[in-house]
C-alpha cells in the first residue's frame, strides 16, 4: 500500500474512537466503584490503560504484516474494540472475584491478572488503530495526534453529559456501538465488496451489541456491599435508584427491621431514631432519612455528640449545616427550633430526595419555609452579607471504621486549614463552629482535623487558641468546637454538663484536669487529650513527629485528610501476625503503592520487549535510544502531573469534583490537540530546526506559565470562586488553555524527530508514552501526598526540562 | 448370591468406615495445628496485649469444634487455616484467632448464659457452647438462620438456641446474659442489649470489614450498673504514641 492510495488519513475514525475510549475509561472506573469499591477501580483501570503501552511494543513488533494491511486492521481494531469493550466488562463480572478476600486468598490474585488482561483488551485495540494510522501517515502524526488529544476531549464532556440521562450499564451498550460507528467512516480505501462486507459486519455487530441481554449487563454488586448485605434482610426493598456521573444513589425500605441510624447516640438516650430509609452511594456509605411524624421523632437527636453546640449556644437564630446530605442536620437544627438554616450540599440528588421525591416523609413541608439548601461544594459556598450564629458539619457517609481507609487516596477541601479558615470567618462574634467526625480506632482523623483547626486559628490571629476549643467524643463520633472569642466559664459548663449527662467523654475544654477525660469511653490511652494538650502547647511537631500516623493538618495544597499512612510505622505493622497490619494502615495507600509496582513491571517489560526484536545496539546508538526513553518517558509522566494537578486546582474553583474533572479533561485535551494541530501546520517544512525551536518554546513557555500558576493560582482562587458559575468554568478554561496549548507540542515534536529520522520506532514511542502516562496517575498522588500539588507541578516542569536535553541528542538518531 | 453381596456391603462399609475415620483424624491433626497456630500469634503480641496465651478452656473449645462443619463443603480444605472464609450471603466465619479472642475477651463460665447477635455460620456460638451454659443465637437473614440452625441441631449442639429476628432488641425472654456478642455493623451500641446485660456482665462488639476486625468494643457493665465501653486493637494494645 503507498500513499497514493489512501491520501488522508480516517480522522473522523479516530476522533469518534478516541471519544468513545476516554468515555468508556470513565465509565469503567464507575462501573468498578459501584461493583467493588474505588480504590479498587483506580487499580483496575491504572493497569487496564497499559493497553495503550502494550500495543506501542506489539506493532513495533510487527509493524511491516500490520502496516501493509493497514485499511483491514485498522477497521477490525475498530470492531475488536466495540465488541470487547462489552464483553471483557461481562466476563470480568462473571469472575469470582473479592478484593476483600485478596490479602488471604492467593487465587484472587489470579483473577485479578485476568482481570487486567481483559480489560487492557478495548484499550490495546484502540491504541492500535491511532499507531497504525501515525506510522501509515506519518508525515501527519501532529494532525493525527492532535485529533486523538480533541477527540479524547470530546469524549470526556460527553461521558459526564451522558451519565447524567443514561445509567452506567446503559451506557456501556451505547459507547460500545459509538465506537463501532468509527468503522463507517474508515471505508473509503476499501474495494466495493470489502466496503459491503465491512459495513454488514459492523451493523451485524452493533446489533449483537444492542440485542445483548440485560441480564448480563447487570451490575453484580459485590455481596460484601452494605447495599447487597441489607437487601438479603426480610422484606427489605429497592424504593429508587438514581445514577449520575458522581455516584449511584439506592433508596431501600425494610419495613419489618428498622434501620435505626443514630451515629454515636448514647446509651442515656430514652428514645431511639423513627421509622427511616437507607440511602447507600455507589451500593455502600449508608446514610438515612428519617420519616418525621411529630417532634417528638426528633429526640434523639438530642442525645448525639453533634447536639453540643445548641447546648452551649445561647439562642442560636442563624445555622450553617454544610454537607447537609439527606438532611439529619436540619432535623438536628429543627429538633432546637433554629427560626433560619442554610444549608450546603455538592450532591443535588441527595437534597432532591429530602426536598422532592421523599419530601412527605422527610416532613420537608414544615421545614421549607426557614431551610434554603443551596447545591454548591462546601467550599464554594460563601454569604457574604450574613454571619451565622453556629456553622455546623456532622459525620458524613458509613463509618471509618467500616470503610478500612479506603478513602485514603480521595482528595477533601472540606477539612484543609484554609477550609476551616474560611468557616470560622462566616461566625457571628459568639457563634460556633461545629465539626462532627466519626472516630476511628486507633485515633487518627479526628487528631488531624485538631491539628487543622489549631492551625487556622493561628492562622486567622488568635494567639491562645487552647481558650477557643473545645472536643469531646461518644461511642464512635466525636465534636470539635471552634470559637473566635474564648469560651466564657458559663459555656464550659455546659460542655462539661452535656457529655456528663449524655456518657460522652471530654476531650478538651480550657482549663480541663487529667482526671476528666477517659471515663466512659475508655481508650487504651487517652489520646485524643494527649494529643490536644501536645499540639496547643506548640509541641505539634514532636507529637506528629512520634505518633504512628500521619495526623499533620491537611492543607489546601496536601489536600489528603483521610491519608494517615507513615512509612515509619510500616516495618511495625506489617510484623503483626495474620494480616493485621493491613487493618492497622488500611488499604487506601497500599492500593496505591501496588498499583505502582504492577505498573512499573508491566511497563518495564512492554517497554524492553521491543528491543530484543530490534538490531543489536551499537555504543552510540544505545545512549540515543535511551535518550528516546527518557524523552518519552519525561513528557509522558509531566502531562498528567500537571493535568491531574490541575484537577485538584478546579476542585477549589469550581466548587464541584465533576465539573473539575470534566473541564480539566476537556480543556487539557482539547487546547493540546490545537496545540499539535498548530505543530502539523508549522511543519509543513518539516525542518529539523523548527522542530527544535518549538520544542525549546514549549518548554521554556510551559515551565513559565506554570511556575506562575503555582504563585498566582492560590491568589486568584478566592476571587474566582465568589464568581457566578458560568464565569468560573470560562476561567477555568481560559486558566486551562495557553499551558495546555503548548503542553500538547513535545509529544508530537518528539514525533515527527522520530519520523524523520527512524519511523520504525514510532510505536515504540508511543508505547513508552502511554507506560508513562499510567505510572504518571499513581506517582503523582503519591508524591501530592508527601509534597502537595504545587511540588507535583514543580516536578513537571523539571520533567519537561530533562525531556528537552534527552530531545538534543535525540534528533540525528538513525537506525 | 445374597451372601456375595452381604460380603461385598460389608467390606465396603467397613471401607468408608476406616476412610472417614482417617478423614476425620486428618481434621483433628489440621485443627491442634490450628490451634497451635492461634497459640504463636497470641506468643507474638503477647508483649502488646499483657497476657502470655488464650485461657485454657478457650484453647481447649477451639480444639474441639469442627470447624470443618462450619465451612462451605468445597473450602473445607482451607477450614483450619487461620483466615476468614466466605460462607456465602456476604458472610464469613471469622478467623479463628480472633474467635478466640473474642471468646476469651468474654471470660466465658461455666453456668452462663450468652446471647449472640448475627449467627452466621454458627462456629462462634459452638465454640462459646463449650464453654457455657446456654447460647442464644439471633440471625436476620432468613435463608443463612435457617441452614445454620438445622446445622448446628444436627451436630447436636443442644445448648444453642436460635431465632430469625433483628438483633436489636436482643431476646428479653432469656435475659439478662452474662455476656453479650454482636457481630453485626452498627451506628451506635442498642440500648435494648445493655438493659439485658447483667450486672458485672460483658458485651462485645468487632468493627470491620467481613475480612479483616479493625477493633473490639468491649462494654463493661460493673456492679452498679455503671456502664463503659473499651476499644481494644485485635493484635496491638500498646500505646499509640512514640516507639519508632
């Protein structure tokens, strides 16, 4: 096959095929958090997208049968991704599989491999056709390239546009036949009886796709599931389930055991929660809505930690409940007859089912008149002309003693120093800030938000903030009291009166006695004490620095509140007979740090298998391909720094995790695609000078814009974020565009050095690239975690850096 | 004829016989080896948790229930080894070390009365049964109480009762109990049980996963009806601060 015969290269094929693999990644990582658990679906779909690296060695591999039949495999890569695409998810639901049972059971990490097999397949399929069509066409790879970056772009939005209509199995069946459809439009290099075979063979498969039966597209919720393990319960059932691109929402009733959730009540309390719904997020994190028949339902609230700042406040008239979720604060709020509640909630699905679908039951008709819940993050709520008499946050979700720190890796701005920075700025001059946390065994959360709260305090200019607090904790909840001004002895009293006679422990109040804490529940020692006494005497850093867990206060820029892992109790924990240790750090970081390891294995060997296929290296040029590996390696690990940084950055601006990811994606992959687009068109030349000169530019310009995002992003963030919506995502794109545009330059360049002067080792690049985007997710949470993301950003830039020098030596490669 | 086939039944009866007994001796071996096993780990932490060793009688219970029985028939291979195991309905047995912890936490007597809440396969109210006088074993899941109870009647269990029922509110008719067990997950500690709990009497909770006890609540109940509760790590009791 020559040029003369296929003078342009199927772009629309490869942008509906891009789409379709980007959304489908997305969707994978729902199907998975909803199935198993999301710490899960990280590892699972890390390891899948190594299809991408796969396929890089396999056609440098067999590139010469590959590209002479290029038109026909190109189109069955098409047709195998469709069709895998569903089927590799079926059968990788049919597997037994329990990642709870993966640390007892040596077999589950057979099933594990297999999983990574078949979900790498979609992935490798695709990767083939945009390789296949670079090599085939290589005097356009920027184009071809940049197509793939826009139509990934596309891809992103519409997945987030099409979970909001679609359930995510529904879903499944459409992305599979939108990526089938690419082959239609990849037929015009084909004969009349090929295009007829083609095309029947596509419709025929699209058919199969949509025929398929819905049995075998259901989820397969794994039994470990709260979800699962309540539906087993007599008479419990299914009231409604809602899917979004954020999470699945199930609304279960069980009318012959009530549910009876009260997190932390005390045993004092005469009566106990009414009749309620369970409400589980992506089949766990069960959390209730209470069926409110009088006031006298609500009583129970009276007798959980989380009551105490309407018993130390005076006459609260204004209350702030931020994460309001299915709305157990308002009722807290409505039990003390607080005449105005504002209430914040990211989740508007969780509102809705208070507000609308279950408003009768939830009793919203009594409350509507003095509740505004505003559907907005809970940093990205602001009321700039009123302060609040208390600002409250209760327990969120399922316990964290259940949830066995999987969480660990999930970012949260709701509990950094300037989170809590910014709440206690909305308090009226004696108001309250209220947070109530679940409690975990041995202390590690709470003893964090302690840390961050001290912190602000300092920060915002209270000098002696020992006098500002106070901390007390039931049974598996426990109460941070913050105040501007310090407590009056009146309002010690209280505290000291309300956990007496509810059995709750103290934990901290000014002027507290070692004798009084410790008494109902009893901790192997009283930490919570000792560590409050340590950290407001200014000894934060030796307590931190000694304790087993990593209880530094989180920060806008380390925004990691539920990681507590420390390397230096590793050794300890893991010397702890039959799998404790895992109990002891949870399986959040562990998660990670496999990840990791599987990821540098796989990419080791996928990127060192091609070599043994290649010409035995002379001296020289074994130094140019191991500047090839750098270069590849480099600008594959710095883009996703900096496009995973930049997530987190439109977190704070946009106030909802969606929107960030979806216009960070978007605008990452969009603006760069133009940005390869505009290398093809300088190109045309095809001078090597050139080529070095917008490789130098990218650089330099990339390593300035982000330096200056680093210093100025935090400055501006506040001001972007008091902006009506609309204008916050146009910031965030305009924010987005000029590094983005010049990130998406050196991978082409590298490229088009690459095809001037030895294309046989373009797929090799490309594999190299995608090995290094995987690693690239895992390393740079890894490193946000020990440096924040401004230290990930950092590191891009030196990454872009080393690329530019491995590019010099690069650029006269001959094989 | 009829004598060739009274030989052959006999020879083959005898066969299964002296087969199963060898099964059956084969078991004994893995469970003292189990036992053994639960004996190192406790040697281990035994620094961490103030005591050299499980009491006895605990040791001695854990060494004679079948464990075997308890297990689903294609993981009876695996019933010994220290580790939960699935037994289906999004349950497990729990390892046997921490049954024996439990139990052991619980300071069983003979002249007892325990309640158990979520019965599940039944092992931890057999091991209990040896030690006490009487259990009371609640389950919620309809399918799993009913299997499990036919279970434990044909083992001969005769001193475990069971029911299908929401824990929650216990079983008054047989309190108060010496101690309570739940294993069930919860979002605060049911008032209905303290009540039932006897005075000096002691109930305990494990937090967790299906696979893995995070922690143990201990509930104390003192003489004066002075109610505390304790959380104790499975493995690890030491301080939590400094040492590394």
């Amino acid at each position: 096959m020559t040029d003369n015969q296929a003078p342009t290269p199927p772009l629309l094929s490869i942008f509906i095929l891009s789409a379709a693999a980007l959304a489908y990644e997305v969707l994978l990582i729902r199907l998975f958090s909803i199935v198993h658990w999301h710490h899960f679906a990280f590892m699972v779909i890390s390891i899948a997208l190594l299809g991408y690296g796969a396929s890089g060695s396999l056609i440098t591999v067999f590139r010469h049968w590959l590209l002479d039949n290029y038109d026909r495999v190109f189109i069955a890569n098409i047709l195998l991704f469709g069709l895998s695409s569903i089927v590799c998810f079926v059968i990788v639901q049919h597997l037994p599989f329990n990642t709870l049972e993966i640390l007892w059971d040596s077999s589950q990490w057979q099933r594990l491999l297999l999983s990574y097999l078949l979900l790498m397949l979609p992935f490798f399929f695709v990767a083939n056709g945009i390789v296949l069509t670079m090599m085939r066409f290589h005097q356009l790879i920027p184009q071809v390239y940049g197509i793939d970056l826009i139509g990934a772009g596309v891809g992103a939005v519409l997945v987030m546009v099409l979970l909001q209509i679609f359930s995510a199995e529904t879903l499944l069946t459409l992305l599979a036949i939108g990526g089938l459809t690419a082959g239609l439009f990849a037929l015009s290099n084909l004969g009349k009886r090929q295009k007829r075979l083609t095309v029947s063979l596509l419709v025929l498969c699209m058919f199969a796709v949509f025929l398929m039966p819905q049995k075998w597209l259901d989820l397969r919720l794994s039994e470990y599931k709260g979800l699962a393990q309540t539906l087993l319960i007599k008479d419990t059932s299914l009231r409604s389930s809602h899917s979004s691109p954020v999470s699945q929402t199930d609304v279960v009733q069980s009318p012959l055991v009530p549910f009876r959730h009260a997190p932390g009540l005390s045993l004092q309390s005469p009566t106990g929660p009414p009749e309620q719904l369970a409400v589980f997020r992506d089949g766990d994190e069960m959390t209730a809505i209470d069926h409110v028949t009088d006031h006298r339902s609500l009583e129970y609230y009276d007798y959980m930690s989380s009551a105490l700042p309407y018993h130390v406040h005076r006459s609260p008239q204004d209350v702030l409940i931020l994460a309001s979720a299915t709305g157990a604060q308002i009722l807290q709020a409505h039990l003390y007859q607080i005449p105005s509640i504002d209430a914040v909630e990211p989740d508007k699905q969780l509102s809705l089912l208070i507000t609308e679908q279950y408003a009768d039951y939830y009793g919203w008709h009594n409350l509507k008149q003095k509740v505004t819940i505003h559907n907005i993050s809970v940093r990205g709520f602001s009321a700039p002309e009123k302060n609040y008499d208390l600002v409250v946050m209760g327990p969120s979700g399922a316990s964290s003693g259940g949830s066995a720190g999987v969480y660990a890796l999930s970012t949260s701005y709701d509990y950094t120093v300037e989170a809590l920075q910014s709440y206690l700025k909305q308090l009226a001059p004696d108001g309250l800030l209220s947070l109530t946390q679940w409690t975990s065994t041995p202390a590690r959360g709470n003893l964090k938000l302690f840390a961050a709260a001290v912190a602000a305090m300092k920060q915002n200019g209270i000098t002696h903030p020992e006098n500002n607090i106070t901390w007390i904790r039931s049974w598996n909840t426990a109460t941070l009291l913050l105040k501007n001004s310090p407590f009056t002895d009146e309002e010690i009293n209280r505290v000291r009166d309300f956990s007496l006679s509810r059995s709750f422990d103290l934990a901290w109040i000014p002027g507290i006695m070692p004798d009084e804490v410790n008494r109902f529940q009893l901790l192997q020692e009283p930490v919570f004490y000792l560590a409050a006494k340590s950290i407001l005497k200014g000894e934060e850093n030796g307590f931190i620095e000694e304790y087993k867990y990593d209880i530094q206060a989180a920060t806008d820029n380390r925004p990691y509140f539920n990681n507590h892992f420390r390397w230096s109790s590793l050794k300890e924990f893991m010397s702890l007979p039959g799998q404790a240790g895992i109990s002891m750090i949870g399986v959040g970081y562990p998660t990670l740090l496999i990840t990791l390891a599987q990821a540098f294995v796989a990419a080791i060997v996928l990127i060192l298998l091609p070599l043994s296929f290649m010409p035995a290296d002379k001296k020289k040029v074994a130094g140019r391909r191991r500047n090839l590996i750098i270069y590849f390696l480099a600008i594959g690990l710095a883009f996703l720094f900096i496009e995973i940084a930049f997530i987190q950055k439109f977190t704070l601006i946009l106030s909802q995790p969606l929107y960030a990811v979806a216009v960070a994606l978007c605008a990452f992959l969009i603006f760069s695609g133009l940005g390869s687009l505009y290398v093809q068109r300088r190109m045309k030349d095809a001078s090597m000078p050139i080529i070095s000169v917008l490789l130098r530019r990218s650089v330099i310009l990339i390593g300035l814009i982000t330096v200056l995002y680093i210093v100025v992003l935090p400055l501006v963030s506040s001001t972007i974020m008091a902006l009506p919506e609309t204008v916050r995502i146009f910031s965030a794109f305009v924010l987005a565009a000029p590094l983005a545009f010049v990130m998406g330059m050196p991978f082409p360049l590298g490229m088009a050095t690459l095809q001037q002067t030895s294309p046989n080792l373009i797929p090799w690049a490309w594999g190299i690239n995608g090995c290094a985007s995987v690693l690239s997710a895992v390393l740079a949470v890894l490193l946000a975690i020990e440096i924040g993301f401004n230290g990930v950003m950092f590191c891009a830039v030196m990454l872009y850096l080393v690329a530019w020098f491995a590019n010099r030596d690069t650029i006269n490669v001959e094989y | 004829m009829a004598v060739k086939l009274f030989i052959t039944g006999v020879f083959v009866h005898l066969f299964l016989l002296s087969n199963g007994a060898v099964v059956a001796d084969e078991y004994r071996q893995q469970r003292q080896q189990m036992a053994a096993d639960i004996e190192d780990d406790v040697e281990i932490v035994a620094k961490h948790i103030n005591k050299k060793s499980f009491d006895t009688m605990v040791m001695q219970a854990m060494r004679t229930v079948p464990r075997h029985e308890f297990v689903p028939a294609d993981l009876r291979g695996e019933a010994y080894e220290n580790r939960p195991l699935p037994i289906g309905f999004g349950q497990t047995i729990s390892q046997p070390y921490i049954v024996a912890l439990m139990t052991d936490l619980l300071r069983p007597q003979p002249g007892q009365r325990v309640l158990e809440i979520g019965t599940g396969s039944g092992y931890q109210a057999a091991v209990l049964s040896q030690l006490v006088a009487q259990v009371y074993s609640i389950e919620i899941i309809e399918q799993l109480g009913k299997s499990t109870a036919q279970l434990l009647t044909q083992l001969g269990y005769g001193n475990i009762k069971t029911r299908i029922a929401d824990g929650y509110d216990g079983w008054p008719q047989h309190a108060p109990y010496d101690s309570i067990i739940v294993t069930a997950a919860i979002s605060h500690i049911p008032p209905p049980l303290v009540q039932q709990l006897k005075k000096g009497g002691r109930m305990l909770i494990p937090v967790g996963t299906r696979f893995q006890t995070q922690y143990l609540t201990l509930v104390e109940k003192d003489k004066q009806g002075k109610v505390t509760t304790r959380k104790l790590l499975p493995v690890i009791f030491v301080p939590f601060t400094g040492g590394h």
